[in-house]
C-alpha cells in the first residue's frame, strides 16, 4: 500500500472535514481524507444551516450533551475557519421563534445559524491548506483492508490507503462500510428570493421551518421522505413546503422561489448518532448517523474523534 497515514477519514462531509480540521490543528497527525464525490457536496450543503434544526423538545436526550458542547464551540469555530480559509460562513445569532400548532410560542433569542455551503467551503479550504493532509475527491471507499479484525486501510477502486486509525464519516452511505442501520432519508428544501417584509429571525413550526440570509433570500425546509438515494426534487414537495411555510408566516405568499433541491441525511436506527469504537473491528471509529443534526453537532463531533485519537487517550468516547 502505496498511502500511509495515521488516521484514515472516509467521508468528506461536514462531520469528516471537521474531524480532519480537529485532526490537523496540532500538525501531529497525518491526514487522509476520502470523498466519493466533491467535499461537502451531499448532506452538508444541501441542509439549511440552522444550529439545531429540530425543535427544542424534539432533541434527543442521548445528543444533548454533545449539542451543548458544540454549541459552545461553534463561534470559535467559525472565526478560525475564516481567518485560515479567508472565506466567512456567516455565523449568524440571529434567534428563533418556536410556533406549536396549537399556536402557543417560545422565542430563543440565541438560537443561530451558519450559511452551510460557506462553512463547507471553509472547511475544504482551511484542510487544502493545512500540512499533513492528503484529499482524496472522487474516490469511493469500497471496504476495509484488515489484518484479522484490525481496519489497516481502505480499499478503492484502484489503491490502498493504508492507516493506522480509521475514520467512517460517510453519512448516508456507511452502511456498507459496517454502519450497521444507517441509511438515507431525503429531504427537499425550498429557496425564496429577497422582498418584503423582511424576516430577521428564525420561525420554526411542527413540520416546517424558515431561515431567513442575511441577504435577504429565505430558505424553507423540509421533506422527511423514504425514497433510498434518490434526489429528485418533486412539485409535490415544493407545493407542501409552500403550503405549510405560509401558516406558519403568510408572506411567503409575496416570495418567489428561486431554487429548489434534495439531499440525503444519514438516519441511524437509533435515536443517536453512532459515535465510537466499531463493535466488532478495532482501529475503527464511527462518526456518523447524525441524521438531521449533522452540521450542528459536527464541532463537538470533531472534538471527541480528536480526544479519542489524541496519543494520551484510549478510544473511548
């Protein structure tokens, strides 16, 4: 095997960029990073960016450790990511207003944003620019290279990586991987040109949410759909998003949409992500199954895979 690195990383998503970001920062650990497509290009880009998207009583109590954890860290985050990259992912504390349907509301002054496909850009420049971090875009990871049942490496279509840890960050596609129960859930969200009024704070609904760019431009999400790896956007969704967002604020009605997409979340059969050592092959740790909170749990994500990894620590987290 050609490639040797301490930490193998498949997956180039949010949640592999920030591990490998975490990874990196000290230059004590050598880096690949496998991506079967373009870095940041599935889940990560396709979401809306809202740190938490769920509403408040709909977390799960095995993530909200790490969700504060995260939390905490994104600010920081993403002010270091700008100054290494030069591009801004616009964090934004914009607040939220949560709107049940029986009308009652809470509002959430604090309640944040990121512009995803900025903070993914950032990402991918900040690692592109980091020493002792090796990218591989457009190679598809198609198993483990084993001694026993020791992960040693990934196999592609043409090469071993050869590694001393291994990363599965792979979100939707894990599963082949041994992410045993992960598996995609589409999702369609709507884009809304600029106008009046102007919406300055995130309106989240049961089944609908708007998050409002500091553009002006107001993206409306999401479809929760069983439809395997397809991405096809539907007129059905785009009818349904359009219907539900205007109970929630009636002047979408004055928007007109400007884009319209799907992505895929990696929905793990659990109520959490499968965060940890693999059960049955060492030298693995899975990172994935973040399901519709993955850009929000990815700082803290990255922070335990790098407490993990770290020389002075077991792999346990």
């Amino acid at each position: 095997m050609r490639e040797t690195f301490d930490v193998a990383i498949v997956g180039g998503g949010v949640i592999g960029m920030a591990c490998a970001e975490a990874l990196s920062r000290d230059g004590r650990h050598r880096i690949g990073l496998i991506e079967r497509d373009e870095l940041g290009r599935a889940a990560s880009w396709a979401g809306g960016g809202m740190l938490t998207p769920l509403p408040p009583d709909h977390i799960p109590e095995a993530v909200r450790d790490l969700l504060a954890e995260s939390l905490a860290l994104y600010p920081q985050w993403c002010a270091r990511l700008h100054a290494e990259s030069g591009i801004d992912p616009e964090y934004w504390d914009c607040g939220a207003r949560y709107r049940k349907d029986d009308g009652t509301q809470v509002d959430y002054p604090r309640m944040a944003q990121v512009r995803n496909p900025r903070l993914v850009k950032a990402l991918a420049g900040t690692l592109r620019r980091r020493r002792g971090v090796t990218i591989f875009e457009r190679t598809a990871a198609r198993g483990w290279v084993l001694d026993g049942d020791t992960v040693i490496g990934v196999r592609t279509d043409d090469k071993e990586i050869a590694c001393r840890q291994a990363v599965l960050a792979a979100g939707a596609w894990s599963a082949p991987l041994g992410a045993d129960g992960v598996g995609p859930a589409k999702g369609q969200m709507l884009l809304l040109g600029p106008g009046e009024p102007v919406l300055t704070r995130l309106l989240i609904g049961e089944d609908v949410y708007l998050i409002p760019r500091r553009d002006g431009q107001i993206l409306v999400g999401s479809t929760l759909e069983d439809a395997g790896f397809d991405t096809t956007p539907t007129a059905a969704a785009r009818q349904s998003l359009l219907a539900r967002a205007a109970q929630l604020w009636p002047a979408v009605h004055a928007r007109r949409v400007v884009a319209h997409w799907a992505g895929l979340r990696p929905r793990p059969a659990g109520e959490g992500p499968l965060l940890g050592p693999h059960p049955r092959l060492s030298g693995l740790l899975l990172a994935t199954g973040h399901f519709r909170i993955g850009l929000t749990l990815a700082p803290g994500t990255a922070a335990r895979v790098a407490h993990a990894l770290s020389p002075e620590n077991a792999v346990q987290i």
